[in-house]
C-alpha cells in the first residue's frame, strides 16, 4: 500500500480559508477521491478538549510558552491517532492548519510584533518532537492583503470582528511571516486568496495539483 498525500492549508485571519477548504473538499467528492479531513488545533477529543483551553477568555492570561506547547500537545495526539494510520493506508490526509500555524503564531510574527528573534527555532524543535517530523506533502498558503481582509469581514456583519481587534500591525506580521516561510519551504505553495471563491478556487487545484497526484 503506497503512503498516502498529507496537504495542509494555512493563511491569515480573514484570508478564506475556511471556503477555499470547503471548496477543496467539495472537488475530492465530486471526483470520488477518498480522504480523511481534521483540523487544528483539535481533531481528536484530546486535541478538542486542548482547543477548549487554548480558546478559553478565562486563559487570555496564558504565557507564550504555554500556549505554544498546547498547540504541540494537540498536534502530537493528532498525529499519532488520526494521521500517520491514515497515510500508512494509503488515504489523502486534508488538514485545517499545521506545524506552520505554530511557526508564523506563537515563533516569526510574534518575534516580529515585539521586536525580538529566536523562538522559530524552539517552536520548531517542540514541534518535531511533536509530530515526530512529519511534513505536508504540500501546503496551501492563502495569501491576501490585511486590508482586504478587514474589508471583507468589514462587509460582512458591518461591525469591528476578531481580526479588528487585533490590529493591522498584527496581521501584516502574520502575513510577513508566512511569506517568509513560503520563501524558504518549495513545499509551501502562496496562493493568491484575491478575487471571487471560485477563481482562488481553481488557483488551489493548480496548486495542489502541481505538487501531489491526487486520483481515485
Ligand atoms: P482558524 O480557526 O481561523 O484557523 O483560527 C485558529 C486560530 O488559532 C488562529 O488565530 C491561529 C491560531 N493558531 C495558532 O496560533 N497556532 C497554531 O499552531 C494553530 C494551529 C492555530
């Protein structure tokens, strides 16, 4: 049985992640191509119960270092009990999120909103321990200007939302290091996240199909 694909998609607030997965996943049923989908952090009940705390207002005064071993926490669980069996038997793996989340969130865009360096390294020494190395095959970056994204979430409900709240500044340093990561990894594909679904919806597919055959 020959291992199966692992693709993974990662992007900032308000990039439209969510649709382009949907979307993704719409594509691998249509064309009867079996898969597995699971999300970050989550996946398992383990991995819930950690996404739980980590998204709990009653933790907000969690410590970086924390926060950053939760995500590994769950990310272990998911691999080991959803993951790796799934690609032993041969099945494409679709992740919400992975190791790069960590990477850009609690390593490059946090180093870069305070000024400082080094955490990529410990977050991703904790994370190969982790994951026990395991790396997408390929990884789908959406990519999209912060001010659009705001102008989207804007439009959507007409008031100030998550991504608001956190700033511009923030999510310039998200989108940055992405970029940066994108640029070091071939495996990490930047997929242009402007324009309608259905449009970045076809730049996915290009991408992915670049990288990974995905057949029946
Ligand atoms: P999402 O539901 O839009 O994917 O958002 C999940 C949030 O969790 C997002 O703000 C990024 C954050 N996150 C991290 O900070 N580190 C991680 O390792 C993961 C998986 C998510």
């Amino acid at each position: 049985m020959p291992r199966g694909s692992f693709i993974t998609f990662e992007g900032g607030d308000g990039t439209g992640k969510s649709t382009q997965l949907a979307l993704f996943l719409e594509y691998l049923q249509t064309h009867e191509i079996a898969h597995i989908f699971t999300r970050e952090p989550g996946g398992t009940g383990i991995g819930e119960r950690i996404r739980q705390i980590l998204l709990d207002p009653a933790c907000a005064e969690m410590e970086d270092m924390t926060e950053a071993l939760l995500y590994a926490a769950a990310r272990a669980q998911l691999a080991r009990e959803i993951i790796r069996p799934a690609m032993d038997a041969g099945k494409l793996v679709v992740c919400d999120r992975w190791v790069d989340s960590s990477i850009v969130y609690q390593g490059l865009a946090k180093d870069l909103m305070h000024g400082r360096g080094g955490s990529e390294e410990a977050v991703r020494a904790v994370n190969a321990y982790a994951t026990d190395g395991l790396i997408p095959d390929v990884t789908i970056l959406l990519d999209l200007d912060p001010a659009e994204a705001l102008g989207r979430a804007r439009s959507a409900d007409g008031r100030p939302d998550r991504i608001e709240a956190k700033g511009i500044s923030y999510h310039r340093a998200v989108r940055e290091s992405y970029l940066s990561l994108a640029e070091r990894e071939a495996r990490v594909r930047v997929v242009d996240a402007a324009g309608p679904p259905e449009a970045v919806h076809a730049r996915v597919i290009d991408a992915v199909q670049q990288a990974v055959e995905i057949t029946k």
